[in-house]
C-alpha cells in the first residue's frame, strides 16, 4: 500500500519535487511547441517512470525464528489482539525501529507497545529490486494470543483450528500461539 503524498511533504521529499518539477518542464515544452510527438511522449513517460521507485520483484522474508512476545503483564487477563505496524526494513535486512509506526492498534496499549519493542530484534532476507537489495516499508501484523483464551473470530487461518494445539504454557509464548 503507497501512501500518497501530503500537502506538508511537498517541500521535503526530493521525489516528489523532482516529479513536479518534470510535469512543470513538460506542461511548458507542451505550451510553448504547441504539440508533442508521440516518440517525444514514449520517452517522457518512460523517464518519468524511471525516476519513480518501484515495488521490490522479491518481498522481503523474516529470517528471526524467535517471534514477538506476548507481553507478561496481559498474561491474567487472557487478553488478545492484533496490532498493524508500518516498518521500515533497510537494504541488509535491518528493521529501523525508530521509522516504526502503529496503523491499526490492538486497543491495549501494552500489545502495542510490545509490539513496536519487538521488532528491533527482528532481521529479514531484504526486498530485492533487479536483483539489487533495496529498502522497503511494509506493514506488518503482530497477533497476540493467549494459550487458553477463546478462539478469535477468524483465527483459524493462524492455526487450522479453532484453538492452537502447540500454545506455550507461560507468559513467554510467541505473538502467535504456535
């Protein structure tokens, strides 16, 4: 998902300046010839594409085998939830946990919070563009489950069944039950 600009990162993102500033030179060389080729347009098209940042041909994969933790403190309670974060993964596989941002909260802002503490200990194979490692903002869902709380509607994707067969038996089981 690609956000599109705002009107506060006109004057700092050098993309969109540079975008801007290519469709001024080309509403003006319209202007002033009074018509554009069609050759002239193919290749104004494929400039301005190449300029843009594309998506990556290969998505980045997570490579840590110790997942996010259920936090401690939500334990009694058998409390669940899902947190969606934005993250950024640079060109090595780094997670730059200062970028992370919360898209949709869990409501329980202890979910959230480990959630966004987690994943400075995260590391992925990067995205590759080419063949070229790049780096990437992808969102990522964490989902907090409690081994013996009710099944979540629609968790069954998670597990294959209505209640996982391998919960941990303590607070330091994974975000995903398994």
């Amino acid at each position: 998902m690609t956000r599109l600009p705002t009107i506060g990162d006109w004057g700092t993102v050098p993309r969109v300046r540079t975008l801007l500033v290519g469709w001024l030179v080309v509403t003006v060389s319209i202007g002033a010839t009074g018509c554009i080729t069609q050759d002239d347009a193919r290749k104004l098209v494929a400039a301005l594409q190449a300029a843009q940042p594309s998506r990556p041909d290969v998505a980045p994969v997570m490579v840590t085998r110790d997942p996010i933790r259920y936090p401690a403190s939500m334990y009694g309670r058998r409390a669940q939830g899902n947190v969606t974060l934005r993250i950024f993964i640079d060109s090595i596989g780094r997670v730059h946990s200062e970028s992370t941002q919360v898209v949709e909260t869990s409501g329980e802002p202890a979910f959230d919070s480990a959630a966004v503490a987690g994943v400075r200990d995260l590391r992925f194979s990067p995205a590759r563009r080419k063949g070229t490692p790049v780096a990437v903002s992808v969102l990522f869902p964490v989902y907090f489950r409690h081994p013996q709380g009710p099944p979540v509607p629609g968790d069954s994707v998670l597990h294959g069944s209505a209640s996982p067969t391998h919960a941990p038996d303590g607070p330091t089981g994974d975000s995903t039950g398994r």
